[in-house]
C-alpha cells in the first residue's frame, strides 16, 4: 500500500559523483591551503558538526514526538529516523577533528597557556577532551541504532509492549541527549573562543540545529515525493513540518536575540569581544545571519497558506538550511581562522559530507517501510485538521 | 421594525446535523444561519463560509503596533529626553525590541478581539434573538427565514431533512 | 477527527452533551456549602491582613521592610517573579497546548487561565508597592508631561511594565472571548430574574451561530499564536531585570529560556493543586483525569529537568569561565549564610519532579499533590536565591550584609494569597470552570463512554 523506497543503481551512482566531486574539490582546496591548516581542520570541524548534529537533531525530533504520545508524526517519521542512523558516520568526522585540534582550539598548545586557559585545563586539555568526543559518538551511536532497531520491529511484530519499550528508550535517550547537547556543543565550538563563556550557548547550538533539521526534514519529503513515493503525506502533514520550522525560527531568533542583548548591554569586555571580532571582521555575515534565519521564514511562512505548500516550504528550507549553516560559520570560524575565508574548500568540504550525509539517509530509508504502519495512533495521521 | 419570521428545526447530532444540511442544499433552500453548542468541524466548508478576514486585520495591526513602538521609542531617545546609559548609543535598538514586541502583541491582540465582536455583533448590550435555549447545550439548529408566508412549506422541508423537532418563530 | 482507541479516554463514565452542562454547572446552582464559604472567609480574612500591610508600606513608608544596602530587592522581588512564573502556566495551557493540538487541555484551560489572570493580578502589585510612593504609580507609564521627562526605555524594569500590563490584557480577553460561549450556556439555563440578566449581558449576545463559531476558532487560533510568544517574552523580559546587569549570579544569558521554564514548571505545579483539590471538591472528576494528571506531570519533568540541566549549566560555566566573583557566588550559595534556602530549592526543584519518571507517582492525585506544593516552595526559594544571595555579596566585601524579612513584607505576600484565593472562590461559584463547549467538542472521540441521543 505505501510504495516502498528503492535505493536504485541511478540514485547511488548520483550521490557518488557528488560524493566524488565534494572529494575533489575539497583536496584541491586543501592543496591550496597546506600553510592555512587550521582553515583545513576549521572547515572539517564546521561540516562534521553541522551534519552530525542535525542527524542527532532529527533523532530527538522523533523522541519528542513519542513521549507526546502524538500521532500526526507517524506519517513522516521515516524520514527523520533513517537521517539519525548518520550519527556513527558522522562521529568519524569528530574524530577527524581530534587529529587537527591543535589547529583549531588555542587551549590544546599545553605549553603556551594563560592563566585563564590554565584555570580551565582541568577541563579542556586534550586528553579529557578527546574521551569525551569519543563518548559524545559512541552513546549518541547506540542510542539512534538502539531506537532504530526497536521502531522497525514494530513493522513485524506490532505488540503494543514494543511500543511501550519506545517511549522508555525515548526517555533515556532525552535525559542524556539534553546533558550532551550542550557539553557536546561547549567542548566542539565554545571553546574555540577559550577565554569567552555564555551559559546560554549550548542550547543556542542546538535549537540552531533543530530548525535545521526540519528543513532537512522538508527537503528530502520534497525530493522523495518527487521520486514517487510518500504520496500519503496531505496538506495537513506539511501545515505541521511548517509550523515547526516557523516557530522554532522564531525561537531561535529569540535566544539569539537573549544571548546578544545580555551581553551588549552588560558591556563587559570579556563577553562582548566575542560579538565585537564577529561584527568588526564578519560584518555582513553577521548581520545577514540574523536577518536571513529570522525575517525570510518569519515573513514566509506566516501566512496559513504558505505553510501548506511545498513549494514555499521548500524556498524557506533551502534559506534556513543554508543560513544556520552560516550561523555554525560564524560560530566556529572568528575564533578559528579570524577573518572570512570562503571558496573551494568550503564548498568541496560541504559537498563532500553532505553527499555523505545523503547516501546514508537514502540507504538507511530503503532498509525500512516508509510508515510504522503498525503503530497504534498512525490511523491519527489521516484524520486531522489544522483549523484556520 | 420589519417583522421576521424563522422556522428552526433542531438536530442532536452534529451528524445529522451536516446530512440535513446537505439535504436542504440539494434543494437549493437557502439556510439563513446554523447554531450549535460548539464549532462543529467541516461545518464553515459545508455551510461554504468565506475565510475569516480577522488574521489580517490582526497582522495589520500588530505591524501598526510595532511601527508606533519602535518608532515612538527611537524619537523619545533621539529627540525628546536622549538619556546616556552606559554609553549606549541614542538609537540603541537591541533594548527598543522588548517593548516594539509587546506593543506588537497588544495590538494585534485588541484588533482580534474587537474585530471578531464588531463582525459577529457581539457586545455588552447586543440583544440577539436566542430561538431555543437548548441550542448552547445539546441541540444543533438549522434556522430558516419564512418569506411569502411559506412557512408550513419549510417546516416539512426541515422534518425531511432530519430534524427532530421543528418551530415558528416571530421576531 | 479519529482518534486511536488505544488512547486513554478524557473523560470519564456515560456522558452526553446535556450530562456535560449539567456537570459544570451544578457547582454553580444552589446553596455553597461549607468549604466554600470558609475558603472565602479566610482567603479573605488574608486579604485583609496584606491590605493593612501594604497601608503601612505606604504610611510609614518602605523603611517597614527589611530592605537595606546591598540587599534591595528581597521579599517583594521574590513574590512579583513567583506570581508571574505562576500565572504562565494558564496561558501555556490555553495557547501553547492548543497549537499542539492536546484536546485534554479543555478540562483544565479555563481555571488554568483565570488562575493566570489573578497571578498577574498578585505580582503586579509589587512592583507598585516596592516604589514606595503609590500614588503616583502612574508615573511609570510614557505620557505627555509637565516635567517634560519620559520614560526610561532602556530599562528593563520599563519594559515590565510593557510586558506585564499586555499579559494580563491579552489574558484577560484571551480568558474571556473563550468564556463567552459557556456564559451563553449558563444564561440559558436560568429562568428569568436579575441572575439571568446579569449573564445576558456578560454573553455578549452569544447565540452558537456557526459563523462566530468560525470567527471565534479563527480568533481563537491566532491569540494562541500570539499568546505563545508573549508568554515567552514576559517571563524572559523578567529575567532581563537581572541578567542585564552585571552581578554574578545575576548576568547570565541562560535567563530567559531558564525563567521561562521555571515559570511553566511552577505554574503547572500551582494549576495541579488547586485542581486535584477542585475536581473532588466540585464533583469534576470525571472530567480531570489520571490521564490528564499524567500529561501534566509529564510537562513538569520536562520543565523541571530543564530547571535542572541550567542549575547544572551555570554550576559549570561558573567554574569554567574562571571568573572569581561568578565562582564565589555559587560557592556563597551553597555553603554561605542563606546555605539551608539553596538546598531546599535543590531538593524541591531538581530531585522531587524526577519522582514523576515513576507511573505510578505521576499517576497518583496524592503523591502529584504534595509534589506540586514542594515544586512551589522550590521555586519560591530559587527566586530568594537568585536576588538574595547574590546582592548580599558581591564585589566588594566590605559591602557585605544580610537580609530578613519584616513582618510587613511577609504580610503582603499573604495578602497575595488572600487575595488569590478570594478572586478563586468567586471564579469557581459565579463561572464554570471547565470549558463546556470545547469539552462537548472532544467528548465524541475522547470520553469513555458517549451518549448519543437521537436517531
């Protein structure tokens, strides 16, 4: 009844040339700056990060659901759920990172360090350092696999108790995704600006992250529909997706606006430094991201209308996809490299995981029905309506 | 005051209600208002009532709200009593942002609220003629308008249609 | 709309839409009985004694309270946040639950949202009070002047102003446009007198037609919509009076997201114990559930343990920033003077609501009850830590002091509660305190049994 998703020869053979040509590019790129290696390790940190994140991201988007006991979700969960199953694959890149950290973050040259960064070694010195990133990937591995592994039994043994087992590993899996989410996002990125500290950061991070993931969420509906298949997703579906991507917008807009108006307005230097460097050297990206992550969704998808039309979904998931990627670059590249850098290896980098990134989706999607259709509350998806 | 007269016919089911409804559509009798005691679903597609204008006027609003926030603050620290707090530029539109959003809210909020009692003839004082008080408990009413005295010709159309118990109204 | 049979029913035993009315309205025919007069009498036998408190205040003047260098904000500060966070539960419940489209929030959203309207009601009252003069307490709106001054707008303690008069304006028509059609319900239950009338009027003219019902959804949507920002933006803008400054303990980014939490935590808390008294005391019980119990506990772990985690968060970052006032700050809190405050909010805020990841307890009207209770205790004294401790050592160690309330300041605070309750009792005689018709709307798919009269 639901057409089930082929990985085709034709599908693999296109996102290989794209993972082949990101490859490409981004050798060419790192040829061109073997003097500039901590752009090279900045730009694998960037990407790593980014995709991992929203794998992790589009994970909680299906836990949150099940401890809500919502229903509507069911219709699309496949999509999410089969994004997280990059997370070990994405792990490889953090691991990458660990061999170029001395490249990126100032406190790992032990000899050269500062009182502060010596008040904080307990913590951030690369030994701790690197167990954690392991941990981060290992937990995060086998909590997506160990979800994943319970949602597709149901599709064969459609026992309410496997059901009740989903909401226990949901449990769990939020518990240590909220700790991690945040410590995760201190160690990879806030310590790159070492000396500057925001307690609100972490959860930044990752609400930047989540709207990103809903846009991935929308865009590979987009393609799959085109393709054929998920014809069972009504209007309804996609007035949900757009709710989601323009609210959590909005909520990313407000702890953007939090984090920046505490720290212009308590004017200490060791704080707004970290917003002086972005909009002295960053300028135009700085104020773009604000603007781009913010007013297009905001002013796109207010409307009733817009939010059930692929069509504008698709314009505001493209625009919010590509502005957090920008927000993760002002994140990471100040303190990392200090002045805009953009070109082949950006590009070819960003390229080559993406393609990744994709593969992975595409070939853990094929590895399950498209719908739970077991799922006691999945009948609830098709009855529903958004008034107004 | 021009006389009036309805014909209603009540249903106990919101059901039944949309059948009947749809009966007296096929016959093209032109159903004067449907009362129930809450918002039956489907009922505004069924009954083919145009959307709603309010969101409009509620966004309107709130931009007129956010203008006059912003822009009322930028001149009271630019021109009217600039204060230096800290150092802080005049325009210093990071701390403008609370009050624009609140004053946003607010008016968006007052042109929802008076715009849905303006349109719907609400108010304090409004004397709308209720037909049957069972209908804000339990009972779902079709009212109909009687025109040329056809009155008895409604009331058997309203019994085929469904209804359970079936009424004339002078207003 | 379909909704799985799996699902737990909303609400329970044979219920046919007259049942409903006639379930909601009993409480409100009649003779009151006992409890309910005694309620009143003392609610307002509190009320009285935090008039006289506040007459005081104002006669004598703020010198009654214990403030003093450094510590100048201390009780009343800790009431005007605690009452705020309260009433954030009402709005959550109406406008946050209803653009996610959970139908057990029509049991609960009417008291809920009165609730939030008479908390506003409570902290707004300190502010006016705490600047000494009330009288001219309209001073602290922007209007044309003699003296030619206007408003600080770079303040934040401005922008409460702002964000606290539009909650409790948006609350109170978000409250009332929803109650307008229930109103309608009770005047048609009255036979002819003053009674009648008086509802007449308060209905608005209400007649069920299906073009209001329209309107009213549509009205309805879009206030939640812009009720769900606002709520977000009141308790964040009461964060911004402290984190934009530059005291330890005080300025801090994680505020608003952290209040705002806090505040849907403590106000859930609230809304569980009067309910759970309520629903037995007004025989309601067929219509608050364990199963709304339960979505409401399941609220207060995930607000609780995000309280939690930002607890945690600015333990770490302290330590982390290596900034030595921010350090002794944390360190004051836990083992300072004010040590005992700091771990009963501990222990109220961060290990009581885990209990809930229990079925059982998160299932019991009981063990909810007591937990509720402690849930606002902890959160009162979060507040006290938060102002207290860190003004009474800052900086500079020779500015040191401490701080106790006067029998004045805790005066008020009861006649908060007086006040509260009085306006609570009232609401619970002369309203229906569940949403009828948005009750009706769900009782189809979402009760035990439905009655279906007619063919």
């Amino acid at each position: 009844m639901y057409k089930s998703f082929e990985f085709t020869k034709k599908i693999k053979s296109f996102l290989i040339a794209t993972i082949v040509i990101g490859a490409v590019l981004a050798v060419a790129g790192i040829a061109m700056n073997l003097d500039h290696t901590h752009r090279i390790w900045a730009n694998v940190l960037l990407n790593g990060f980014f995709f991992t994140a929203i794998a992790m991201s589009a994970a909680f988007f299906v836990i949150v659901h099940v401890l809500g006991e919502s229903g509507w979700h069911t219709s699309v969960q496949r999509i999410p759920e089969a994004m997280a199953m990059y997370v070990p694959i994405g792990g490889v890149f953090m691991l990458l990172v660990l061999v170029g950290m001395h490249d990126i973050y100032h406190w790992s040259h032990t000899e050269h360090l500062d009182e502060i960064l010596l008040g904080k070694s307990a913590y951030l010195n690369p030994m701790f350092f690197s167990i954690r990133t392991v941990a981060y990937i290992i937990i995060w591995s086998l909590l997506v696999i160990w979800f994943r592994k319970t949602s597709l039994k149901t599709d064969t043994d459609a026992n309410i108790k496997l059901f009740n087992r989903q909401r226990g590993i949901a449990g769990i899996f939020i518990v240590i995704f909220a700790v991690t989410s945040s410590t995760s996002a201190w160690d990879w990125i806030m310590s790159i600006d070492a000396h500057w500290f925001s307690t609100l950061f972490g959860w930044y991070i990752f609400v930047s992250t989540f709207v990103s993931a809903v846009a991935v969420v929308i865009l590979l509906l987009f393609v799959l529909r085109r393709m054929g298949y998920m014809e069972h997703i009504n209007d309804e579906h996609l007035h949900d997706l757009g709710k989601y991507l323009f609210g959590f917008s909005i909520f990313w807009a407000y702890l953007w606006v939090s984090q920046y108006l505490l720290i212009w307005y308590s004017n200490i230097p060791e704080e707004t430094i970290y917003y002086v460097k972005r909009i002295q050297d960053f300028e135009g990206l700085f104020y773009a991201n604000v603007i781009i992550n913010f007013l297009a969704p905001f002013l796109i998808l207010m409307a009733r209308g817009t939010k059930r039309k692929l069509n504008w979904l698709i314009a505001a998931s493209i625009i919010v996809l590509l502005g957090h990627w920008v927000d993760m670059y002002l994140a990471i590249m100040p303190g990392a490299i200090g002045h805009p850098e953009f070109g082949i290896l950006e590009i070819g980098m960003t390229v080559f995981v993406l393609g990744i990134f994709l593969f992975m989706f595409f070939r853990n999607f094929a590895k399950a029905p498209v719908v739970p259709e077991n799922h006691p509350y999945f009948k609830e998806s098709f009855d529903y309506d958004n008034i107004r | 005051m021009q006389e009036k007269a309805f014909v209603s016919g009540y249903y106990l089911d919101d059901k039944d209600l949309v059948e009947g409804i749809r009966a007296l559509q096929e016959k093209d009798i032109e159903i004067a208002d449907v009362r129930t005691p809450f918002p039956v679903h489907g009922l505004d597609k069924v009954l083919k009532y145009r959307r709603s204008r309010l969101p409009r006027a509620g966004f309107v609003a709130g931009a007129f709200g956010a203008a006059i926030g912003f822009g009322f603050q930028a001149w009271v620290f630019t021109e009217a009593w600039p204060l230096n707090f800290g150092g802080k530029p005049f325009l210093s539109v990071p701390s403008f942002i609370p009050v624009t959003f609140e004053l946003t809210v607010l008016m968006a909020a007052f042109a929802l609220v008076f715009g849905f009692l303006i349109s719907s003839k609400l108010g304090p004082g409004a004397d709308n003629v209720i037909f049957d008080e069972e209908v804000t408990n339990d009972r779902f009413q079709i009212l109909l308008e009687v025109s040329n005295g056809n009155s008895e010709q409604l009331q058997s159309e309203l019994q085929s249609a469904g209804a359970e118990g079936v009424k004339h109204h002078d207003v | 709309m379909y909704v799985s049979p799996v699902r737990e029913p909303l609400i329970s035993g044979e219920k046919s839409y007259s049942k409903v009315t006639e379930d909601i309205y009993a409480p409100m025919t009649g003779k009151p009985g006992k409890l309910w007069f005694g309620g009143l009498t003392l609610a307002l036998i509190a009320l009285g004694f935090g008039l006289f408190s506040i007459f005081i205040t104002v006669w004598d003047g703020i010198g009654t309270w214990g403030l003093d260098r450094t510590i100048g904000w201390g009780w009343g500060i800790t009431n005007f946040v605690w009452w705020v966070g309260i009433g954030h539960a009402g709005t959550f419940i109406s406008a946050i639950l209803l653009l996610f489209r959970q139908k057990w929030r029509t049991s609960i959203n009417r008291s809920a949202e009165a609730m939030t309207i008479f908390a506003v009601m409570c902290a707004g009252l300190f502010p006016l009070i705490h600047m000494g003069r009330l009288p001219l307490g309209f001073f602290i709106f922007p209007y044309p002047n003699t003296r030619d001054v206007w408003v600080n707008f770079n303040s934040p303690l401005l922008w409460d102003v702002f964000a606290i008069s539009t909650y409790l304006t948006v609350s109170l028509l978000f409250w009332y446009m929803g109650l307008i059609p229930d109103i309608g319900t009770i005047r048609d239950r009255l036979k002819n007198g003053i009674q009648k009338k008086i509802y007449a009027f308060l209905s608005f003219g209400w007649t069920g037609s299906a073009r209001h019902w329209a309107r009213h959804e549509s009205m309805s949507l879009i206030l939640a919509g812009l009720a769900a920002p606002l709520v977000l933006s009141v308790h964040t803008i009461v964060s911004f009076d402290f984190a934009t400054s530059v005291i330890p303990g005080w300025h801090t980014t994680i505020f608003p997201p952290y209040f705002v939490s806090g505040a849907v935590f403590s106000g859930f808390a609230m809304v569980l114990t009067l309910m759970i008294i309520t629903r037995k005391a007004i025989n309601l019980e067929d219509y608050i559930t364990k199963a709304h119990l339960e979505s409401m506990n399941k609220i207060i772990i995930a607000t609780g343990s995000i309280v939690g985690i930002a607890y945690i968060t600015e333990l770490f970052i302290a330590w982390y920033s290596g900034v030595v006032y921010e350090q002794y700050a944390f360190v004051n809190r836990a083992f300072g003077p004010y040590w005992w405050a700091y771990w009963i909010m501990m222990t109220c805020n961060v290990i009581t609501p885990q209990l809930f990841w229990i079925k059982k307890i998160r299932r019991s009207f009981a063990a909810t009850f007591v937990i509720s209770i402690f849930v606002n205790i902890g959160m009162w004294f979060e507040r006290f830590v938060i102002i207290v401790t860190s003004l009474h050592r800052d900086f500079l160690p020779s500015s040191w002091s401490m701080y106790s309330p006067t029998w004045v300041e805790v005066g008020i605070y009861i006649g908060t509660f007086g006040l509260f309750f009085t306006l609570f009792f009232l609401f619970i005689r002369f309203f229906p305190v569940i949403a009828i018709a948005e009750v009706k709307s769900v009782l189809k798919t979402s009760s035990e049994k439905f009655i279906k009269k007619g063919k």
